[in-house]
C-alpha cells in the first residue's frame, strides 16, 4: 500500500505517451500531410531500445517533446525541494537516458530531433518538417 494514495495518484495521472505538447505537434505535422507513427519501440543493431514519440520511419527521423521537469529543461528545470533524495538521481537518469538514446540512434542512422515542451509549435513543425522533407 503507497504512504500517500493522494500522491500516487497523481504520479499515476503522469502520461508517457500523449501528452499535450505531443499531441499538438503531431497534429500539426498530420495536417500538413506528414505521416508518421507514434510511440514505436525501435530496436536498434546494438541491442538498446528506444521509444520516440513521433517516428519517420521511411526517412529514419525520430522526434522527442521533453517535458521540462522531467528531462531538467535549462529554463524550467528546477531543483525538487522535496525529497530530494529520489528525485535527483531519477531525474538525472532521465538525462542520461536522454543523451544515450541520442548517441544510439545517431550510430544507427538516424536524425534525432528534441524540442522541449514550452517551445513554440511553429518553429517544431517548421524543424521536423524540414528535416523529414530533406532526409533521403
């Protein structure tokens, strides 16, 4: 039984996939005739594994919208106050997670694109949209 039921729930209202920022995005590439799919586990020659939200497969793009407390965006990351204990070393671990997925995928072949939740829908569209469009 969790100590605090309130908590937990709300930890489990926290949605990996289809979040608003991502949703909005995709939406957004969709109507301009981008296709894509979303939320697809890659296994890369290497043995790791990594879900992007949105993915070119075709043009081998993957596209991530970061959370800015979860992956500790430079602008709106901040520091847990609270419980400190466990939320550093998790966030930290997202981080680098992050950047290992990253490093994998560009080994791999791929174009990596991340844009944090906060940045303007336009120029995501406008970044994703060129790089799709120019990738062979």
């Amino acid at each position: 039984m969790p100590l605090n039921k309130g908590r937990s729930r709300n930890m489990q209202a926290n949605r990996r996939v289809d979040t608003k920022p991502e949703v909005r995005l995709r939406s957004a590439l969709h109507r301009l005739g981008l296709r894509f799919r979303k939320d697809l586990l890659l296994r890369l020659d290497d043995g790791v594994r990594v879900r992007p939200d949105i993915v070119f497969t075709a043009r081998k793009v993957a596209v991530f919208v970061d959370g800015c407390f979860w992956h500790v965006c430079p602008v709106h990351g901040r520091e847990p106050t609270r419980n400190e204990w466990y939320w550093t070393p998790k966030l930290r671990r997202n981080v680098e997670r992050d950047r290992a997925a990253n490093e994998a995928l560009a080994a791999a072949g791929w174009t990596v694109a991340r844009f944090w939740e906060h940045e303007p829908l336009e120029s995501a569209v406008a970044a994703v949209a060129g790089l799709v469009r120019n990738r062979t």
